[in-house]
C-alpha cells in the first residue's frame, strides 16, 4: 500500500479527529498502546447507520439468523479451528532500534507489489535480502524472519481454563450451527449472521482504524449442501448483473455477469455469484462508487488453505486498495474440525433423510474498514472547505433544523418541527448559534444531507426550507408532509430535483 501525494489520508484524519469520529482510545493517558480507536458520536451514529443497512439488505433480505457470541472463548475453540497453531504472522526485528514490523508489509511497501502474508518464512528472508529492504524507522539491517502468533489471550478467574479474544466472529457462528438447526428449524441454504468484535495481535499497527488489534465485523456464514449449490431463490435477479472482477493473472478488471460466472467456472456455483452480486450491490449502495470497488480473485497460495475459491472484496482508498471484506468457500472444513475435537454432532438431515456436514460461504465484512472506505470515497472539497458527501441512509444524522435567527417565534416553532422529525423516528441535530452560513458549514462537514431551516415566512406558511447538502439547492416544504418527504429523499434516495418539481 502506497500513501498517497496530496495527504488525503491525512485530511481525512484530520477532520476525523476534530468532529471527533474518531481518535485513540484512552488518549488523555500518555502510555496507551497503539492499535486501539474510540469513535465519537458522529462516529458511532454513522457505524449503526452501517452496521443497519447491513442488518436490512443483507441478513433480513436474504432471511438470515442474527445471533450475538461471546467474544471470549475456550482455548479448545481455537485448537479446534487451528488458529492457535496457524494463526500467525510473518514478523522481522530491526537489529538496530529493535523494533518488530511485518516482514510481508516491509516487502510490499518496497517492491510496491502484494506479498502474500502466507509465503515461506525462507522465502521472505530471501526477498528482504534481494531487495535490500530496510527498517523504515532508523534504515537498520533486518533479523531473520518469525511466525508470531496473533492470537489475544486473556485471564479469567485464575486462569484454570485458557482463553483468548476470537480473532474473527465467524467462531461463533459455527459453534452454533448443531443448536440453530434443532431450536430454529434451520433449513438450507441458510445464513447465520453476527456483528461483534473480534481481535488480533498486530505487531505494528498502523493506518487508523484500517488495521487495529480491536475492530468489529459484520459476518455472514451461508450455509448450504454442495449438491445444491445451484439452486438458489432469487438467482433470476441477478443473472444479469455485472460484477466487477479482478481475474488471477490478469491485469485488468473485467465485468462479468453472475450467469457468465457460473457457466465459464469463474466461481464454483450459482449461490457464490449470487452472494458475490449482492455483495456488491449493498457496498455500493451505502456510498462506495462502483469504479472504486473490485473482487479480487485470491490464488492458492494467498487464501486460507481450507478455502476453495477466495474473493476479496476491495475499494480503492488514500491508503491504496483496501480489502473490506472476505469472501471465502470454506468447504465443510469449520464444522467438521469442530465436530472433531468437541464430538459434537455437527451435521445437517435434509427432508430426505441425508445426512451432510453442510459447506459454507463465508462474507466477512470489517465495519471500521467499511467506514473508513465511506469517509474516504465521500470526501469532497466544498467552498467552506471538506466535507463527507455521505448517503442520506450512511449519514450520522439524517438532516439538521436551524430557526434562521434566535427571536420572533422561530426557536420554538423549529423546536416543533424538531419533535415532529423525532416522533417519526428521524434523527436529526438542532442548531440555533451561529450564523446560518456557519451552520450550514457544520452540519456539511460531518455528512448532513439535508438542513431544515426555519424563517418568518415558516410561521406564517406552515413550512420550512430543505436544503440539499451536495447541490445547495433549496425547496420549501410544509410542515405537514415534511415526513413523507424526508422519507423519500432518505430511505428511497430520491433524486432532491424531483422534490423541487413536485412544487
Ligand atoms: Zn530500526
């Protein structure tokens, strides 16, 4: 990954941390380890907004199971799953400052190329050496090249049981599949979802909230029978759909429909490139342009070696290509490595009495990685300065409402279009100090789409003035249907051109 010349990045850091979307955590205390972010209330607000739309497109729309795990389990889990033997990654120490960084990061910043974090340990001694890389910190010659294993382990009680933080939520979801099956009448294909935190020991963390040892993903694991992977509702929906695809060995992106997927043997079956195209939809729907997104087809050397076709979903960020999310066939390898080291009965009976330990389709999505992909595909330099040009349904707060001036009846009649919003389930910011202009400026900065602005006319007309936030444009509205109107500019992101022309 490669920083980008106009500081970018560092822009959106910048107003990040000043609208307090997000900063490190602990910051008042000098000493707090590096790899740790708090998010703010601008932060939070548009994390649930992702985190919701999520929720809706994908685990109520395709009838998936919700559930919430533990974020802390038994040692046996992760023997189970083979994280504590494998779970590694390939770190180096700087023999002059000492310090650790990862030995594939060092090598791809140098040869300006993706090094697989999987490649032999041998190997990467060997390109550190043939590429003369160097510690980035104090030019320092490199040691030799560790596996380290990334894996959080924690105490409870006295430590008679071992335990550690899940590196990825997807855990849970396995371990529950035997009970989802006998309690929820589970019929495949089926989709177990979950939100939650999981954690990784990063030896240098780095890049914000793209790369932090505490982060949040929103999992998908499908659920299906090999036999059936070609028979999945709604394909006919898709068929069509163009999905942007980095092929292995290719240098340019190709965009191919889900049917052509399937019969060319791009992807192993019809329920992956159905998954793939409603992946794709529901990114770019929450702001991520379709030409700054790709799937990347992941060769065998690179993927997890249970995986039997590997996808990352990439966007291209200030920080380069960022993976958001990982797509992955894990076969039936989770269940029945569970099935084996617990001797639980981890298998599925059809309605014809056949027995199958089922395969999964995994979508393993990073909520921070996702909003951090937001922030940076929306930032726009605007005559008052940057600001997000976020979705109406991503941003924090779905409009402002401002009485024009602090006299003459307008606080307390905005005050009432504030409640009428809220009782409509809106969330809004009230802002009455300041100049208009000032306001506006606030409210664009952090992703507004829409400021209500109440004037003298507003208490004689019943109405307000919805501003857009990307056009300026401006239209009155009366109180009375400022509801359905907002409804429609937010849930069915209606063109705000459309709203003017009803007038
Ligand atoms: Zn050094």
């Amino acid at each position: 990954m490669k920083k980008e010349a106009n500081g970018r990045y560092e822009k959106i850091l910048e107003l990040a941390t000043r609208k307090s979307i997000f900063y490190p955590s602990a910051e008042v205390y000098p000493n707090s380890p590096s790899g740790f972010w708090d998010f703010g209330p601008v932060g939070q607000a548009i994390r649930r907004k992702i985190v919701g739309f999520w929720r809706h497109e994908l685990v109520y729309r395709e009838d998936m199971m919700e559930i919430h795990g533990a974020q802390i389990l038994p040692a046996s889990v992760f023997e189970g799953s083979g994280h504590l033997k494998s779970f590694a990654d390939p770190i180096v120490q700087c023999t002059k400052c000492k310090k650790y960084e990862r030995a594939d990061r060092l090598i791809s910043e140098k040869i300006n190329e993706n090094v697989p974090e999987s490649l032999a340990i041998e190997k990467l001694d060997e390109m550190i050496k043939k590429h003369k890389v160097r510690c980035p910190k104090c030019e320092g010659e490199l040691g030799k090249v560790s596996k380290f294993n990334m894996m959080v382990e924690t105490i409870i009680g006295r430590g008679e049981t071992k335990t550690f933080l899940r590196p990825e939520a997807c855990q849970s979801i396995f371990l529950n599949f035997p009970r989802m099956v006998k309690t929820m009448r589970l019929k495949l294909p089926c989709g177990i979802a979950q939100e939650g935190g999981a954690f990784r020991n990063e030896i240098s963390p780095r890049q914000s909230i793209t790369r932090a040892i505490e982060f949040s993903q929103m999992e998908a694991e499908v659920f299906f029978d090999p036999e059936k992977i070609n028979e999945i509702e709604g394909f006919d929906e898709v068929k069509n759909y163009k999905i942007r695809i980095l092929r292995l060995g290719k240098d340019k992106l190709e965009e191919i429909s889900a049917d052509k997927l399937v019969k060319e043997g791009i992807v192993p079956g019809k329920l992956i490139a159905y998954y793939l195209a409603r992946t794709q939809q529901v990114w770019n729907r929450m702001g991520i342009p379709l030409e700054k997104l790709r799937f990347r087809e992941v060769g065998k050397d690179e993927r997890a070696f249970y995986s039997l076709a590997t996808f990352d979903f990439e966007v291209e960020t200030s920080l380069g290509w960022l993976e958001l999310i990982a797509n992955n066939y894990r076969t039936d390898y989770d269940l029945k490595k569970h099935g084996e080291h617990s001797g639980a009965d981890m298998s599925y009976v059809d309605e014809d009495g056949k027995k199958i330990i089922p395969h999964i389709w995994e979508i393993s999505a990073g909520v921070d990685r996702t909003l951090f992909a937001i922030l940076d595909c929306c930032l726009k330099e605007g005559k008052e300065g940057l600001y997000f040009s976020l979705k109406p349904i991503i941003a924090p707060y779905h409009c402002a409402v401002f009485p024009l001036v602090k006299k003459d009846g307008m606080p307390e009649f905005a005050k009432k279009v504030e409640k009428i919003l809220k009782d409509g389930w809106f969330d809004m910011i009230y802002d009455e100090s300041g100049s208009i202009g000032r306001r506006y400026a606030r409210a664009d900065e952090i992703g507004v789409p829409f400021c209500l602005t109440i004037d003298g006319d507003s208490l004689k007309n019943e109405d307000v003035t919805i501003r857009e936030r990307d056009s300026g444009k401006q239209v009155r509205v009366k109180v009375s249907e400022l509801r359905h109107v907002l409804r429609d500019l937010v849930t069915h992101d209606m063109d705000f051109g459309k709203i003017s022309k009803k007038e």
